[in-house]
C-alpha cells in the first residue's frame, strides 16, 4: 500500500474508510456494487510544509491496481486535528477502527488513539446532522451529478433516488445518536444488513424518509440530555499536535 501514498515516509496511519469500515461494501460483480476502496492515510509534512512557502495538507487520488479501484485521501497531521476538533464523521471514525482494518499504524498514532477523548464534545451533533442532511439533499435531488459512474445513474433513475446517499443519511444518524450517549463511534455496523437493503433500493423512499424523520428527533433528544463534554479540548490537541511534529521533524 505504500507505493499508493504520495508520502510514504513519514506516514502515520493507513486504514480504510467508508464502506468496508462499515460492513457495508457490495462488490462491484453485484449488480448493485457501485462501492470502491476507500483509504485514509495520515502523514507529517517535511520542514518545508511548516517552516517554508511550500504548503499542502490533502490530497485525493484514485488509483487503479490489479482491477481494484482505490480512492485514497490523505491528510497532514495539523489538517488531520483542525477536521478531528471539527468533529468531521468523515475522520473521527479513524479514532475508532477496528485494528482487522487498519493497514498501517505508528508509535505516534497509538498516541493520538490513547487521547482519543480530546475530541469527543456534543458538537458531533452538528455535524453528524449536518451531513445527514447533505445525504437527504442529494438523495432526492435526482440530477445525475458528474462523478456517478453509469451503473449508480441507472439505479437513480430505476429507483427514483439515490439510495447509496439513503443508506449514509440513516448511517450517520444512528452513528451520530450513539456517539452523543456514551462518546464511543461504532464504526463497524451491527445494523450493516439494514444498510445494505437501504443501497439494494429494499426500502421504498417514503420508508427512508420516515426513518429519517424518527432519528433527526431523536439526535436532537439525545444532544439535549448528552454528557460529553459541550467542546473538545483544544488546548491538549493542540499540545499533542505539537509533540507529535517536533518529534518527527526537529528532533
């Protein structure tokens, strides 16, 4: 997996994302299997990146190999923290995968895991939901955008929405929900199965819509009632943030 990363020397963390994370993957052999292989990768940038003019802290890139599509994103570590304090679902999940997943890891990275509650605060509320009703956007807003590929247009059309963006909707409600009660994101899904039937079109839209409803009420209960912490604590990431680098880079 290295030869895939743009800087394999001082990456920290390899895991995949999305679907497989989830229990969720449908191959691609599946006339349903519009799913590829999503990869995060972590990395600390070189002296330039922090002391320099040369600056880039993401980079996203699909590579093929062996006829497996890979779509990999990576992130520098002060990108990593700013998204992680963001409560961003799309990487806090990280803090939380299941080691059979992880492709690569670090001395550094176990340390990032073991103060994994630096980031845990009500706000995953807001953004947990705010994503969720990005997904309800593009599930019913029916224009076949640019980076569908063929077979996910066809099923748009056959189906009347976009049930991969229903499956993330009831997704990241019920993983937001659970997050919000005891602080702990349960990345592998028990509900996987659900999830599936939701991608397979299995459930009508007005049943999506109706599940939908039920857990935007519900997050908004449980957000009132949560006990995490109202905010993450800044001050710590930003002092682990820091250690991490220096070690890394100055030492």
């Amino acid at each position: 997996m290295q030869h895939l990363l743009t800087h394999p020397k001082n990456t920290l963390f390899v895991g995949y994302r999305g679907s497989i994370a989830h229990g969720t993957y449908i191959p691609k052999e599946d006339n349903f299997g519009i799913d590829d292989k999503d990869i995060l990768s972590i990395f600390v940038g070189d002296k330039h990146h922090y002391l320099g003019f040369t600056k880039r802290d993401c980079y996203e890139h699909m590579i093929e190999e062996h006829g497996v599509l890979y779509d990999i994103v990576e992130y520098e570590l002060r990108k990593l923290f700013g998204i992680l304090l963001k409560q961003n679902p799309n990487v806090l999940y990280a803090l939380w995968l299941p080691g059979r997943f992880v492709i690569q890891s670090s001395d550094e990275w176990r340390t990032i895991l073991h103060h994994r509650d630096l980031f845990v605060s009500k706000e995953a509320y807001h953004s947990f939901t705010g994503y969720a009703y990005g997904q309800l956007h593009r599930m019913t807003h029916l224009q076949c955008k640019g980076y569908m590929g063929q077979k996910r247009k066809q099923l748009v059309e056959q189906f009347g929405y976009d049930c991969k963006n229903a499956s993330h909707l009831i997704r990241l409600l019920r993983m937001g929900i659970e997050f919000l009660v005891d602080g702990e994101l349960r990345v592998v899904r028990e509900d996987a199965t659900q999830l599936i039937e939701i991608k397979r079109g299995e459930w009508s839209l007005e049943r999506v819509q109706a599940e939908a409803d039920v857990l935007f009420k519900q997050a908004q209960e449980v957000y009132i009632h949560s006990t995490l912490p109202v905010k993450p604590d800044y001050a710590k990431a930003e002092a682990l943030l820091i250690s991490i680098v220096e070690s890394i880079i100055f030492s």
